[in-house]
C-alpha cells in the first residue's frame, strides 16, 4: 500500500534532510570549485524543507505533484553539490 502524501512529504523531508550536508559551515562550503553557489542552494533547500514541515504541522496536505515538485529541486541540488565536491557518490 503506498503511504498517504502527508506522510511521503515527511518521508521525502527526512531522506532530503539525511542525504545533504546542512550542518556543513559556510567557510567549508564555498571553499574550493563552485559551480553554482552550494550556501545559497543549502539555504534555499532549507528554507523550502522547514515552509513544507510547518504545512504539514499545520494539517496541510501536500498534493503528488508538490512532492515531485520538491524532489526535483532536490535532487537537482544534489547534483550541484556533487559537481562542488560537497557530496561524495
């Protein structure tokens, strides 16, 4: 049975959450090759994770297309932190 889309939000939150390096400080991030600005890519993903964990606090029900929508910006960052050598494969 496939999770309801509060739930797969939640789910989705948490692998975004454990899979990119937030914790990093910012001298660690913008050191080095820097194809697209990692901070600023960091903050944004952050900014967008916490306004969808308070929606979901809030009893706001995500639709399948807000959790595709936030799984692409994902993983586009993703790549972006791999391309700076932020994320190792």
């Amino acid at each position: 049975m496939k999770p309801r889309t509060p739930a797969a939000m939640r789910q989705l939150i948490q692998q975004v959450r454990e899979s990119l390096p937030f914790e990093l400080p910012a001298a660690y991030v913008c050191n080095g090759v820097c194809r697209g600005c990692s901070l600023k890519l960091l903050d944004y993903l952050d900014l967008e994770l916490m306004h969808w964990e308070n929606r979901l606090e809030e009893g706001d029900a995500p639709d399948l297309q807000d959790i595709q929508r936030l799984a692409k910006t994902s993983f586009k960052i993703h790549r972006v932190l791999e391309k700076n050598g932020l994320i190792q494969v």
